[in-house]
C-alpha cells in the first residue's frame, strides 16, 4: 500500500444553520478544504451521510456533492455506517490513494438535522428497528442502559459522567467552529432535565447541521504542494452486535476496542504512544467507555480517570480538544472527518486558544449507533 | 408499520419463539440463519421462558412520535432463564421500583395503535415479580 497524506481540510461552523441547505453546507465546507490543500481538481470523492433521506428527503448524495461542486464526472459515492458515516468515508478515501487508483481524493461528511424531521425517529433507525425500537427504547436510553451497567459494575459515578460535558464545554468555548461555545458546571450537568436515566440533556450531544471535508493525497502530490501534511499511519474498523442486549458484556463497547486495536497494529504503536484524540462522545458515558476501549486507562477506571484531569487540554492525554460531539456539535455524518479537522488543526499548529502543546500524533474515534460499528484512524505530522 | 411487516415478527413478539443451535445448544432470538456463536446453520423451534431479571434499565423521558403519549415508561434490558437477553419495557410499576438484579416476569401487552385507522400493535413487556 502507498502511503496517504491529509494536505487539506475544511469545515463549516457546527449548529443550527437554518438560512443554509444540505448541498450549501457540503460545498462550503469541501471548497474551504480544497482551498486549504491548494489543489486545482480531485479524482474521486466520498460522502459521508447518515440519513440524509429522513432528514431532508435527498438521497443519491455522492452525485448530487459531486454535481454542485463542480466536479462531475468524477467517482462520487456516498458512505454509511449510522453516526461514523464521515469516519468510514476517509477509510474508503486512504484505501483508494493508498491502492494507487487516485491521487488526489476528498473525503467528506455532511448532516442536515434541524430541517423539521423527526429526529429521534431518524436516528433510532441505526438501532435494531424490530427488538429494540419496537420497545420504545431512544438512542439516550441505550446509552443510559449502558450508564447504568458500568455505574452497577464498575461503581462509576453521577459526577464522574458530568466530568466528561464540563471538559468538553470548556474545549468548546475556545473553538469557534462549536455549536455550543459556553461553559457549563457539574451542577449543571447533574441537575439538567433528564432525557433518560441517569442521563440528563447536559450529557448528550444536540441535533445539529453542518459539514466537513478533508483532502487525502498519494506522497507524490504532497511534495509538490509544499504545505505542511499530516501521514494517516493507522486505519482499523469493526462491528459488533447491532442490538445492545445481545452483547455479552452491556459495559463493552468490543467494536471499538478491535478497531483500535486494528488501528494500532498498523500503525505499529500502542495507546501509550497517542499525544491526544478525537473521540466520539454522544453521551457523556459513551466517552468514559471509549478511553478504556482504546487503552488510554484500565478497563472500569475510565470515571475517576477523567474526573482527575487526565483528558483535559493540559492532562496527560487531552481528548476531544474541539469541544467533541457534546460542545461542537453533531451532526452525525459530518462528525467524523470534523474530528479529522480538529487532529488536522492541533497536529499542523492551528488550533489558536485551545492549542495543545508538543503533540506529534494523534487519534479519531468515531462510531455508528450504540457501537455496533468503530472506525480508529491514527495521525502522525508528516516531516 | 407496514403490515407484512408487522405479521412477521409474530411469533416471537406473541409467543417468544428463538433457536436452539443443534450444533452448540445456544439460543438464539430472534432466530437467526447462522449462530453467531459456532457458525451452525441448523436450529430447532423453541420457546422462552417468561421469567427473568433485569441487567440493567432507564426510564426514558423523551421518546419517539408513537410512544410519546406514555413517558415517562421504564425500558430494561432482561436476562431470560435461558441466557437469552432482551430489551422490554417494565411496566406497571414506578420508575424508582426498578434494581438491577431484581426479577421479572414477561407479558403480553398493546405497544401502540398504528395511527387513528391501523392495526393496535402488540408484543411483550415485563412486570416485577
């Protein structure tokens, strides 16, 4: 396999951008990153979108992105896998340049949720529509099944879960890109409404629009574009059961841990190696449980390892810097090239206010449904 | 929900009906073609005790267009005697009744009439015992 670079990256800002449209948010953000890598055409693209058709009645995204911006006739398809969509769009994209079939390929992701559909009905799709959404169960009540087994498990606690949205707040208010740029106390968090048990609105991530690209590359082009690039040097994915009751240990999320895992492998380094990451926190607990998957803290010790610190903007392994999917936003196929943006940004010394100091290589995790599927990418500043 | 695709589904929301792998003995529900836990792709017709306990459970609070005439309703996860799992509601109870560990038993309940003019959709639901 070649090797692949990331010379550009593009997003728009994340919220409720009502005076724009699906295809608008796509093409400014694919522009902003095509600027960004000083490139004058793409060969091939691919467009992560969740449910673009329950959302705002378009499906055929690969063409229509391709038509508006401007470059049909090129291979356009669109990729889905429920909330990781973006993040399995760029494993498609770094297996076409790294095959040798394109040199120049953008990938994207892109969500338009506040047009007036259903959107708890939308998303409920990426769960098991005849056990467990015939029920009645929401994608905040799976997760908070899942709260609840590691709190009863692993004697996690209230506070250590709203550790994680105050974190990831704060990030948030340095990013100007984030849907939500104030802060917000464990109080707060706690005392929010609840949506499901013990999961409050202060622990979910909210509905939003928005989109983002990023234009991977062979070695070849890279040289030619003198700019600085970021080398993808892991890519590793996975599934597991789609119903949550079917998995042997509810506290588990196994696709994320073999994604990683396959991530790492060809990356050649462990979790002890990664400066910071991008992670995928729809829910508060879904963070907690994904820094033990990846190996960043023993299984069971994901709470009081956030609730010290350890993943804050000066901790021992900052995660989620951008505000994540709680503070910047998520709209949910966008989120994972959004994530690469951020890795992208930090790696190549952008990030402005919310900088992290000395990071080398960094790590995007980003996930479909209650984790029933796990995309890892591994990123290391190209020299 | 479209009928034929209501109707499919029957025997095991009216009835609990799973497979048993001839090859590991594990059950499977809904039936499946292949077990995921050996591979086999031979299966005998069974059906699943009422009795269980709950793994875990919430109570969700905002919920989907059909079910939002009922919330607050309490979803767990129950284990079955057979080691089979499942997502059910647990009704007839209050929120704060609901432990982790504590035993229930399976019944068969009305989910939501389908619009003003379709079918009353069925299934089960649990109750403590």
């Amino acid at each position: 396999m070649r090797d692949v670079y990331i010379i550009g990256v593009g997003m728009t800002k994340f919220g409720e951008l009502w005076g724009k449209s699906l295809r608008q948010i796509f093409v400014e953000a694919a522009l902003s990153a095509i600027d960004d890598a000083g490139v004058d055409h793409i060969e091939s693209m691919y467009v992560g979108a969740m449910t673009t058709g329950l959302f705002v009645g378009q499906e055929h995204i690969g063409a229509l992105m391709a038509d508006y911006l401007g470059s049909a006739p090129v291979p356009a398809v669109r990729v889905e896998s429920a909330c990781c969509s973006g993040g399995m769009a760029l494993r498609m994209g770094f297996f076409e340049v790294a095959s040798g079939n394109s040199n120049i390929v953008l990938v994207g992701g892109v969500e338009k949720m506040t047009d007036g559909a259903d959107v708890t009905a939308a998303l409920a799709t990426a769960a098991d529509q005849e056990y467990e959404v015939y029920q009645g169960v929401t994608f905040p009540g799976l997760y908070a099944l899942i709260a609840r087994a590691h709190i009863a498990r692993f004697g996690t606690t209230r506070k250590q879960l709203a550790a994680v949205s105050v974190k990831n707040h704060h990030n948030g208010s340095l990013n100007p890109n984030a849907q939500f740029q104030n802060e917000v106390t464990l109080d707060q968090v706690i005392n929010a409404t609840l949506v499901a048990d013990p999961l409050t609105i202060l622990d979910s991530s909210p509905v939003s629009d928005g989109a983002a690209c990023a234009i991977l590359v062979s070695e070849e082009v890279m040289k030619k574009a003198k700019r600085p690039a970021v080398k993808i040097i892991g890519s590793g994915a996975a599934t597991d059961y789609l119903a949550l009751h079917q998995r042997d240990d509810i506290t588990v999320l196994n696709a994320v841990k073999r994604s990683a895992e396959r991530a790492y492998k060809m990356a050649g380094i462990g979790p002890e190696k990664i400066d910071f990451a991008e992670v995928h926190d729809c829910f508060s607990i879904a963070e907690l449980c994904i820094v033990e998957e990846l190996g960043f803290v023993e299984k069971g010790k994901g709470g009081p390892f956030i609730e010290a610190g350890n993943t804050a903007l000066d901790g021992k392994i900052p995660v989620n810097s951008s505000g994540g999917l709680k503070a910047k936003g998520h709209p949910v196929g966008a989120t994972g090239i959004a994530q690469v943006f951020e890795v992208v940004e930090q790696l190549r010394g952008n990030a402005d206010k919310r900088q992290l100091k000395d990071v080398h290589i960094g790590l995007t995790q980003n996930m479909g449904g209650s984790g029933a599927s796990s995309v890892v990418h591994i990123f290391k500043l190209a020299e | 929900m479209p009928t034929p695709r209501y109707t499919r589904e029957i025997p095991q929301r009216y009835r609990l009906e799973a497979n048993k792998c001839k090859n590991c003995g594990r059950i499977s529900f809904p039936p499946r073609q292949i077990c995921p836990h050996c591979g086999g792709r031979n299966f005998e017709r069974t059906r699943l005790s009422d009795q269980g306990k709950i793994v875990t459970f919430t109570t969700i609070r905002v919920a989907p267009t059909q079910y939002s005439s009922q919330v607050p309703y309490s979803i767990a996860i129950v284990e079955l005697n057979e080691g089979v799992r499942i997502t059910t509601q647990v009704v007839d109870c209050k929120p704060e009744d609901l432990g982790v560990g504590k035993p229930v038993k399976i019944v068969f309940r009305k989910m939501y009439p389908e619009g003003k003019t379709g079918i009353i959709c069925y299934g089960y639901k649990a109750v403590l015992v």
